[in-house]
C-alpha cells in the first residue's frame, strides 16, 4: 500500500471471509504525503496529462482555473467526494483489484453527488474469469450506527451485485477505449444480461472516513455480513477531519504549490 503504508498504520482483524482494518494516521504521515494525496485528488476530476498540457498551452495560473472548475466547493461534496476517492485508491493498492473508471470526471454538476454504486472495483483474466468488487464509501466528522447501516443497504441492494446501471457505466467507458480494457468492457455487459457471478465471486467493501475512532456498530455489521462472500469494512481516522479535506482539496487546487 504504497500511500496508505506511509500515511497510516494498520490494525487488522479478519475472520473467515471478514475483515476489519482501522488505520490512522502515523506521525508526520500526512505532511509526507500531502503532495501524493493533493495530486490523487487531481487525478480523479481530470487526466494528469490533460492538466500538464494545459499547463505547457496555458501557465499554471490558467491550468488551475481550469481544474478548480471541476473540484466541488461545499464541505458535503468535498466530504462525500474524498471518501469515493480514498477508497478507491485503498482498493487498487491492497485488495488487488482495478477500479477502472474514475467516477468524478464524468459528474454533470461538481457539487452533485453521483447515483449509483460509490465504486466498482474489476479483477479479470481468460484463466479466472471474472471477479468484481462492490463498493460503498461513506465520510463523517462523526460515524455512527445510521451511516453504516445505510451503507450497509445499499451494499445489499440488488441481491448484493452491482446495480445494472452502475456496471454498465463501467463497462461503456471501458469500451471507448482500446485493447484489454475494451474486451473486459464486453465482458462487464455480459454479465449485465446474464447475471452468472454468485456471492462468491463479488467482494464487499465498507470504506469510512471519520473523525471519531470507529464505532463498535462497524464490528457488529461485518458480524452480521452474510458470510457468503469476502468482507472488508475499513476505517480511517481523521480527527480533525474537515480541516484535513479543506487543506487537501486547497493543495490539490494549486497547481504548482507543491
């Protein structure tokens, strides 16, 4: 866990198919990876390519007008947004699964939250075949039984898959692209129609950001997970939480700061 390893320390538990992880943050963790985090938050609003371009075409001050039109505002949507981010990047790094679409990219209103599963994380190959990962991202000041529980809902929701939508999401934007990623896309509409995938082959994960230490409610929903299917509910603790997200979202605004 390339950031994640440098940011935090982790303390984990797991039963079977269920783990818990609750990390916080290490002793000057934060200041080590400000600039990795500001630039991970960049590029989930745009391409970093596209963002060096506009700097080469256009000065730093132009290219984070620019960017600063894409990144919300609002606490809410800071807040909700960091936690999709965060998440998927945690996915990627340490559950060996691809989250191939970055969702904040494709928002019609910076401040609007986006329908639909918080994250989808793909693993696929001709031996294995294909495993999918059902995510649900959820960001406090202070977490507490309600929020998990709504959470834990919406993991359920379509008897625990994808919802359609979501996946054909995915699998539309993969399909705009080339090689690999194009033929995993077909596979992901497949799956759409033939819905063959059983629990066994479609991961949980419950992500929480918080500034409170995790709740014992945390401990109690992954008992009560159906046990089915590979459970990973995860906590980071943050306790000056918004402060952490205006600092961060300001940092990744400024281009050229860091």
């Amino acid at each position: 866990m390339s950031l994640f390893d440098k940011w935090c320390d982790l303390d984990s538990k797991q039963t079977k198919r269920k783990s818990l992880w609750k990390l916080t943050e290490k002793n000057n963790g934060r200041k080590t990876v400000r600039t990795q985090l500001c630039s991970t938050i960049r590029s989930h609003y745009d391409h970093l390519n596209r963002i060096s371009d506009d700097i080469a075409n256009l000065g730093y001050k132009a290219a984070a007008r620019i960017l600063r039109e894409r990144l919300p505002k609002t606490k809410k949507a800071r807040s909700g947004d960091i936690g999709e981010i965060l998440a998927s990047e945690l996915v990627e790094e340490a559950l060996d699964f691809k989250v191939p679409v970055r969702r904040m990219r494709y928002k019609d209103g910076r401040e609007m939250p986006l329908r639909g599963d918080d994250f989808i994380g793909v693993r696929y190959s001709e031996a294995d075949g294909l495993r999918l990962l059902k995510g649900e991202a959820k960001s406090r000041g202070v977490l507490g039984q309600t929020t998990i529980t709504e959470a834990r809902k919406s993991l359920n929701r379509d008897d625990g898959r994808c919802t359609p939508a979501s996946l054909l999401f995915v699998a539309d934007r993969l399909l705009d692209r080339d090689g690999n990623d194009a033929e995993v896309g077909r596979v992901l509409r497949q799956e759409v129609a033939m819905k063959v995938l059983g629990p066994s082959r479609i991961d949980h994960v419950l992500f929480t950001l918080s500034g409170n230490a995790p709740p014992s409610a945390l401990q109690t929903d992954l008992d009560e997970a159906d046990g089915g299917r590979n459970h990973t509910v995860v906590n980071i603790r943050i306790q000056d939480h918004q402060e952490f997200i205006a600092d961060i979202y300001k940092g990744a605004g400024n281009i050229g700061d860091d």
